[in-house]
C-alpha cells in the first residue's frame, strides 16, 4: 500500500471519529435540554436517511463500476 493512501486512511478514519463524536455529543446535549430533543431529532434523522440512501444507492449501481473493468 502507498504512504498517500494509507495517510488517507488514517485522515479519514479519524474525521469520520471525530464528526461522529461531535455529532454524539450535541445529541446527547439537546435529549438533556427539554424542548430541544425533537427539534434536532428530526432534522438528524432526515440527514441519516438521505445519507444512507446516497451510500446504498452508490453501492448498488451498476454503472459506478464501469472503471472498475477498466484494465490498468
């Protein structure tokens, strides 16, 4: 493996932590705040649904493989 993919690894493994920490964080911060809990559980949740029909949608085309028949 090269060093600039394994760098990228490490940069994005960790990012993927830390926004995911934070995102953690406020939510436990606004379930604790009376009144706050729904109004960032709904827009939290459209944001995951979106987010995972992007990736499941992504993962599942046919035609997003075409440069992986593509010899090198």
């Amino acid at each position: 493996m090269k060093l600039d993919q394994f760098v990228l690894i490490i940069v994005s493994t960790l990012s993927l932590a830390a926004v995911a920490i934070a995102v953690l964080v406020f939510l436990a911060g606004a379930v604790f705040t009376p009144g706050l809990a729904l109004i960032v559980a709904v827009p939290a949740g459209i944001v995951a649904y979106v987010v995972i029909r992007v990736i499941t949608d992504r993962a599942g085309n046919a035609e997003d493989d075409y440069y992986d028949r593509i010899e090198k």
